[in-house]
C-alpha cells in the first residue's frame, strides 16, 4: 500500500485513531477520533489524550509507564462513557514502538444507551414493587433456589432478602405442602406451558401462613429453555375470609336459584374491594351482565325457562370467571362480576367471553330451541368512579349503551 494510500486510510477510517507520546501529548488524530473524544474533553480541544480521560480512566498514564514491553497492548477495549452524556467509546492503547503508542476509539453509543434504557426500567420496577401492597415478587433460578427478592415480597413473606436469597422456594409453603415433589410439579408445570397458576397457603418466615393465588412463570434463554422463573404470589386471605363467612351463612348470603352469592353479599365484597382498591392504587372493574328480551321469552317459554336461563348465565360467568372473582345475582335477572386487579381492557375481554359463551349455550329438554343473547356493561374505578353505587352506575349505563345499539354485545362505559 502507497504512503497515500495509508494516510487516506488513517483520515477517513470510522474508527477513531490517535498517536500520542508516553505523556499522553497527541501529535496527530484523524476525524473519527475527534468526533468520538471531543464530548470527553472540557475545553473541546483535543491536546493530551491522558488530561482529556481523566474523569473517567484517571489510571491510562500509570499503565503506560507500568508497561516495559517494547511494543504490544497495553489497554484492550476499556469501556468509557462521557460524563452527563449518552455518548461512550471503547479504547485500546498499543504500543507501537518506544515513545508512540496509538489510541484506537470505536462508538459505544449504543451501549450505553441499552444501559440507560435498562437503568430506567430498573427503577421503574423497583418503582412498582415498591408501591404493591399485597403482591410478593421474585425470581428463582432454573432448580427452584431463590435468586432475587424484592422490596414487595419482603412486605408479604416478611423474609429480607439476606435470609431467603439462596434458599428454595420449599421455605415459601407450609411443611405439609409437598416439599420437593411439590416444587419439581410446578416448576415442570411453568417449563411446558409457559406458566402455571395455583391456589393456596404461602407461608411467612415465622411460621404464620396466608392464602394467596401465585403464578409461576418461565423464564427462557434464545433456544426456548427454562433457565429460570418469575413468580407473583398475591395475598388474598381478606376476600378468602369474606367467601367463608358467607359460606357459613349460605342461607343469606347464597342465591337460591343460582348458587352465586346474594345480592347483599355480592355488594358488602364489592364495597371492600372499592376501598382497597382505591386504598393502595389498584384496578378494579366490575361487569353487569343482562339478559336480553328476558320478560318476553319468558313470556315466551315459561317461568320454568326463566329459571333454566338464570342458572345458565350463572354458571357461564363461574366458569369464565377466575377463582378470585365474585358472582353475584344482584337484580331479578342481572349477574354482576367483580373482578379485582383487573383494568377496563381486562373486563371487556371476560365480558366478551362470557357474552359469546351463552350465545352458543343450547338448552337442554322442551327449550332447546331456545337462543337467548346477553348485553355486558363494563366499568372501572377511577377518579370519577369512586363507589360501589358509582360502579354499578357506570356498566348499568353501559348496558343502554349495549341495548340501544342492538343487544348481544358488550359495552364498555367511557365517561
């Protein structure tokens, strides 16, 4: 290669190149190198490249005196971001021979703006685990051990991080929860179908337990293997309460025809989860489901249709619906359905699910014939939306929207 050649090449080459003496003193540097060190500099003069990379590598001029080779690496991509900035550079310094020694500088950019984004999200997470209340968060590694913890599950477990990090997840459940078995079966369960979820007691590190629903998630490296899993374990023993308490008294709180709580004991869980709901911050949407052209197809088929049709909608919601959801039978024919931690997006999708499912539902003996529609208003808490009544109020305008639209569809109230 001409002399030409290999002084084009220094000029225009994307890498940033740089010759300096022992002292850090720059005799020459091409455009790239300007460009890539000129946000590390105070005065934006590039003079003495050891002055320049003080702030971030205070330690380039020991090396070089330390190195005694006559010529070789003596820095390998030491990685440097400009202060305040989100522009960085890679840096390796060779010795070329006795008294010059080159600075070769590639972009690291986008580096550091990958850690950027991945420090906000970082403090975003953190942010959320923070505010939970009622929700434990942690990871575990690919044999069930504990390998992070978080703020949210040191509220709920009452473990600190110290004391659990590094155990397996068999110290989080009662003794008689299964123990190994127990935690291979999960596990096994999350790594062949992505998650799973269960039911059931969790236990504090002093022994006292609380019944929660916890969620298990794979974690998966690029080839789709389990390397670890996620888990979300959500204290409900206060709604596990009420369900017993009204269990104990079915007479009252039970609907006779349909088996789904009564209209009282429907509203007394509601107006709970409204102040819980509003007291840490958390979703909640509540689905009034109603039937259409009742009076008319009862009119129609007969009160003992009538009855057939209820038990039908009240079990399309059961099935539908997740454990921690309430039912409730709230008029003479409309259902209402709770569902806690759940946003408007949420409800709409359960409320299309459950409009779908019954109009596909085929009765059985002298009214199979019979086809029957539901119209579901959806409503959430929010600013405006404050109380039990209010919520009502909202999906109950919602279902007008619905009928007033065609019926057999599901409306969502925008106030």
């Amino acid at each position: 290669m001409t002399p030409e050649a290999l002084l084009d090449l220094f000029l225009l080459s994307p890498v940033g190149l740089v010759e300096v003496d022992e002292s850090g003193r720059v005799e020459v540097a091409n455009l790239a190198a300007r460009h890539l060190l000129t946000p590390f500099t105070k005065t934006g003069s590039l003079e003495d490249l050891f002055n320049t990379l003080s702030d971030v590598a205070p330690d380039l001029a020991a090396r070089v005196r330390g190195y005694d080779a006559p010529r070789g690496i003596i820095v390998e991509n030491l990685e440097l971001l400009a202060p305040g900035q989100h522009s960085g550079v890679f840096l390796s310094l060779v010795k070329v021979n006795t008294g010059c020694i080159v600075a070769v500088a590639t972009d690291a950019s986008s580096l550091a703006s990958s850690r950027g984004l991945v420090l906000r999200l970082s403090q975003r997470l953190e942010a959320v685990q923070g505010a939970v209340r009622e929700y434990a968060i942690y990871t575990l590694d690919a044999q069930g051990v504990v390998d992070s913890w978080s703020v949210a599950a040191e509220r709920v477990h009452q473990w600190n991080a110290g004391a659990i990090v590094g155990q397996r997840m068999t110290e989080l459940v009662p003794p008689d929860h299964g123990g190994a078995s127990y935690l291979q079966d999960t596990l096994a369960l999350a790594a062949r179908n992505g998650w799973c979820e269960e039911e059931g007691y969790r236990q504090r590190q002093d022994g006292t337990t609380f019944w929660a629903t916890t969620v298990v998630t794979a974690l998966r490296d690029a080839a789709g293997e389990a390397i670890g899993y996620s888990v979300v374990s959500h204290d409900v023993s206060e709604r596990r309460r009420l369900e017993e308490r009204m269990r104990d008294d079915a007479s009252s709180t039970t609907d006779y025809l349909t088996g789904v709580s009564a209209r009282r004991a429907y509203f007394d869980v509601a107006q709970s989860e409204v102040a819980r709901a509003r007291r840490y911050g958390q979703p909640l949407t509540m689905l009034l489901v109603d039937p259409d052209r009742f009076r008319e197809l009862v009119d129609q088929h007969g009160t003992v249709f009538a009855s057939e049709w209820l038990r039908a909608i009240a079990w399309v919601c059961r099935q539908e619906s997740r454990t921690t959801d309430v039912v409730g039978r709230i008029g003479g024919e409309a259902f209402g359905v709770l569902l806690p931690s759940t946003e408007l997006s949420g409800g709409l999708v359960l409320a299309e699910r459950i409009r779908e499912r019954m109009a596909r539902h085929v009765f059985g003996g002298e009214f199979t014939q019979a086809r029957t529609t539901l119209s579901v208003g959806v409503a959430e808490v929010t600013d405006t939306v404050t109380t039990v009544d209010g919520l009502l109020g909202a999906a109950g305008t919602a279902v007008e929207r619905a009928r007033q639209a065609g019926m057999n569809l599901v409306v969502g109230f925008d106030d």
